[in-house]
C-alpha cells in the first residue's frame, strides 16, 4: 500500500512519527485504518501525538482523503484521547479495536 511517513522533530530530537496509508484495502478498514503513529516513551504525556495529528490531517486532505479511519486498541486510552482531540466520530469495535473517522479539514 502506498504510505507517506512524516517524522515529528524538535531540531535534531526525533519525538515521534506518522504513517499514512493511502488507501484502504479490506483489511485496513475493517482494524488499521489510515494513520498510525507513536511518541517515543520519553517524550509521551507532553501532548505530542495531538500536535501531530492536528499538523498531519491537512496533508492528509491535500493527498486526498477528506475522511481519515483511524483505530486504536479498545484499551489505549491515550491513542483514543488523541483520535477525539481531533474531532474522531466513534463508528464501532470491531475485533478489540476501536474505529474512527476524522475529517481532515471542512466537509
Ligand atoms: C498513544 C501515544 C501515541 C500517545 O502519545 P502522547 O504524545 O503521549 O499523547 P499526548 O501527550 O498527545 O496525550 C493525549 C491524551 O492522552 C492522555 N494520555 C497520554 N498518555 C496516557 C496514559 N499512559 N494513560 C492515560 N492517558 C494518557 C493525555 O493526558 C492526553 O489527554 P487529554 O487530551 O485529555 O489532555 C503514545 O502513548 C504511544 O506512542 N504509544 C505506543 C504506540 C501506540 O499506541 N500508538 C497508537 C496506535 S493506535
């Protein structure tokens, strides 16, 4: 599947990083989604995972997505608090992992 990954840096300190898949194929809609990220652990709890995905969802938009699926462990609180930040619509669980679309800029 095609996918961009954009790097989240302070300087030269990686922080974390964001992969975008283009498409969905069966899979990906049923549990992956769109977009997966991570923070490395030092650098968790300081609100950059929501700083990311607020600055990637405009390129998102701009490589063609308007609704982004976006899914997370049924137990991964903070991957759930980040998908709601950015304004994520609850769908369903399905197979222990929750699904979301967020719009990537206006409808
Ligand atoms: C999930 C992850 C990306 C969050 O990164 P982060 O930079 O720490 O997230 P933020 O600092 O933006 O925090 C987002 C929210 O989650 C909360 N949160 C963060 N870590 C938490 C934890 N361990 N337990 C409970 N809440 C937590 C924050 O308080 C914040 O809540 P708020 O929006 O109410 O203020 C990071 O924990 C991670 O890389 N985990 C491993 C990989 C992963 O699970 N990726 C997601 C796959 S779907």
């Amino acid at each position: 599947m095609p996918s961009t990954t954009w790097w989240w840096v302070d300087g030269c300190e990686y922080l974390g990083r964001l992969a975008f898949r283009h498409r969905l194929t069966e899979h990906l809609r049923e549990v992956g989604g769109h977009i997966g990220y991570d923070v490395r652990p030092s650098a968790r709890r300081q609100g950059h995972a929501t700083a990311m995905l607020a600055a990637a969802l405009p390129r998102v938009r701009e490589l063609g997505v308007a609704l982004a699926l976006i899914t997370c462990d049924v137990d991964n609180i903070a991957s759930r608090r980040v998908i709601e930040s950015a304004g994520g619509r609850f769908e369903d669980q399905r197979g222990g992992k929750l699904r979301f679309w967020v719009a990537t800029g206006e409808q």
